[in-house]
C-alpha cells in the first residue's frame, strides 16, 4: 500500500488545517485586542487617580510627556503621549470596566478611540450600536462620523426617552427600527449628477452605482426591482425601485422626485404600499414602507399631512452636491433643534 496521499485527501486535509490555522489566529488576535483595551483602561484610570491625588492643574500636563518617555524608552511607540491621553480618556469616557469588557467583545481598539472622542453619550452610543449591528470597519465608522450621520438619521429628532429606547432595543433584541434606518437628507454625491437631469437619468445612474447608493441606504438593504410594474384598475403603475430591509423585515418602495415635495406624492405611495401589502408581502413580514426621495423637502406640507411621525411613508432630501461641511451641519443642527421644540411644545 502507498503511503502517499492521493490529490483530494491532501486537498481537504490542506483546507482543514487552514481552517484551523484561521480560525485559531482571529481568537487569538481578538483576545490579545480586548486584553490590551482593558489594559488601556486601566493605565487611563492610574494616570487620572494620580492627577486627583495630587489635584494641581499644571502636575497633569507634566505627568503624562513624563510617562510617555519612560514608556517608550522601555515598551516602544505604544505608549507615546498621543496614545496616554487616548487611555485617560478612554478611562473618563467609559468608566464602567464591566460595560467597557462587554464593548471590547465587539469592537476592536481603534474603533473604541474613535468613540470617545464623541463628547455626547447618546450620539456615542448610536454610533457604538450601529458599529456592532452592521458590522463596520474602523474606516466606516470613521466614514459615518464625518458624514454626521446621527444629524441625518430620523432618530436624532425625536425625543432622548426615544432615542434611548430605540438603542437599547438595538442592543438588547437586535431589533433596528425605522428611526436609525431611514435618513434625511441623503448624499448622492458620488453619482455625479450636475446641473439639469431627468428622473430617469436619476434612476439609471443609481443602478449604475448600485453598491454605492445601498452603502449610503445602510447595509441591509437589498435591491429587488426597478420600475416595478403594478397594475390597479386595468392601468399601469410604476414603483421606481423596490429593496427589501433585512433588519425591519419590509419592503421598501422607494419614489424619486426632481423638485420639491408635493401632498399629491402621498397618495401615490399609499397607493403602492397598499397594493405591496396585498400582492407582495409575504408571511412573517411587516408592512411595506415607503422613502419618497426629493431634492427638496416642502416642512408645511409635510407637517400638514402629519408626515413627520408617519410610520409607513418617509419623506428625504437628497443631495447629489455637498455644500460646506460647515453650512451642512449648521443646517442639520437647526434641524434637530426644531423637532425638539415641537417635542417639547407637545
């Protein structure tokens, strides 16, 4: 009998011990990160308690260049001074170790510096729980926090009990809802568009940059159908792009439009909606919803037709040319500051 290995048994013995190699070097690499998270913390945590103990102001700027050299000179780049400040204030943001270990679980470090930079806890929390659902790499999240996402997302102007009941929802069941889904307004940027184009050319361009435009919708959303052909009353009707949303188990119909907001676009999407629920929805999913994108919002028609807290119908800006970064979030910010007024005003 030969002791040689035929072709295929070296095959799957080769992809086996692969596999293990793999699998064994991610818990390896995962372990060593959270191990090193929570070592940070605690050097934070040391550095903060002797600034206290000592509570002069000018001893903690001194402390940490001080520490920062003796650390290198022994441990190497790690331990620069631009990292010691990360770990005080890793330390000072998070000072529960217990939420910290959990955390650390699921994201690595260099997601974790990112996150405690973001001053306001419920915004940090929305991008922490967003990382984990959807899975982003450190340069989405990055990517997501430049776009100020938290401001575009439908969340940020409802009331904190919301927000922070949305979250936990988030976090606790898994469960995404259409608040932390749906965004206003879009950026479609990257398709291109300049000066004068059609619906069609809209449309066209958003199926050529496909990818692009469900990375700006969010990654559970999955394409099923342009110009979905509905037939009511022997007439024809058209949805322009039909996706489907893992997370809220939903068809999403999705309507665009060139200029301004009109009343009249509502009962078109009603329309749609209902006959989705009718003749597409199957069983175990929720009720369709719709996002009628335009490039501009019409606010007293939609709060007369009471869209703002409309579960089933969305209605979203889009922007396929970003202004100053500035002036986006100066907007934004008026934004979020008018829906608390009426929140409060309620």
């Amino acid at each position: 009998m030969s002791d040689k290995l035929d072709t295929n048994d070296k095959s799957e013995l080769l992809d086996s011990i692969t596999d293990l190699i793999d699998q064994t070097r991610h818990f390896v690499a995962k372990t060593v990160n959270q191990e090193l998270t929570l070592l940070y913390w605690k050097i934070g945590k040391n550095i903060n308690d002797e600034i206290l103990k000592n509570d002069r102001a000018d001893y903690g700027k001194k402390i940490i260049p001080a520490l920062s050299i003796a650390l290198t000179n022994k441990y190497g780049v790690g331990f620069n001074k631009r990292n010691l400040q990360s770990f005080v204030k890793l330390n000072t943001t998070i000072e529960d170790f217990t939420i910290l270990h959990t955390m650390c679980a699921k994201l690595s470090w260099s997601h974790i510096r990112n996150l405690i930079y973001i001053e306001n806890d419920i915004k940090r929390e929305f991008y922490i729980q967003m990382s984990i659902h959807e899975h982003w790499s450190v340069r989405t999240l990055q990517e997501r926090i430049d776009s100020m996402l938290f401001e575009r997302t439908a969340i940020s102007k409802k009331s904190e009990e919301t927000i922070i009941k949305d979250l936990a929802l988030l976090k606790n069941e898994k469960q995404i809802t259409a608040d932390l889904t749906f965004r206003d307004p879009y950026f479609l940027d990257f398709l291109g568009l300049h000066d004068s184009y059609s619906e069609k050319d809209l449309e066209s361009t958003i199926l050529a940059q496909l990818q692009n435009f469900i990375t700006e919708m969010g990654s559970e959303f999955a394409f099923l159908a342009r110009q979905k052909r509905i037939i009511i009353d022997d007439e024809d009707f058209y949805i322009d792009l039909l996706f489907y949303h893992r997370g809220l188990r939903r068809l999403v119909a999705i309507d665009l439009k060139l200029g301004k907001f009109k009343a009249a676009y509502k009962g078109q999407m009603e329309l749609y909606l209902r006959w989705l629920e009718k003749n597409e929805q199957k069983e175990g999913e929720n009720k369709p919803i719709g996002l009628i994108l335009c490039s501009e919002k019409s606010p007293e028609q939609i709060n007369y037709l009471m869209l703002d807290n409309d579960e089933q119908i969305k209605v979203s800006a889009y922007l396929t040319q970003l202004p100053e970064k500035k002036l986006l979030l100066e907007k934004l910010e008026r934004a979020i500051a008018i829906a608390e007024n009426n929140i409060n005003k309620k």
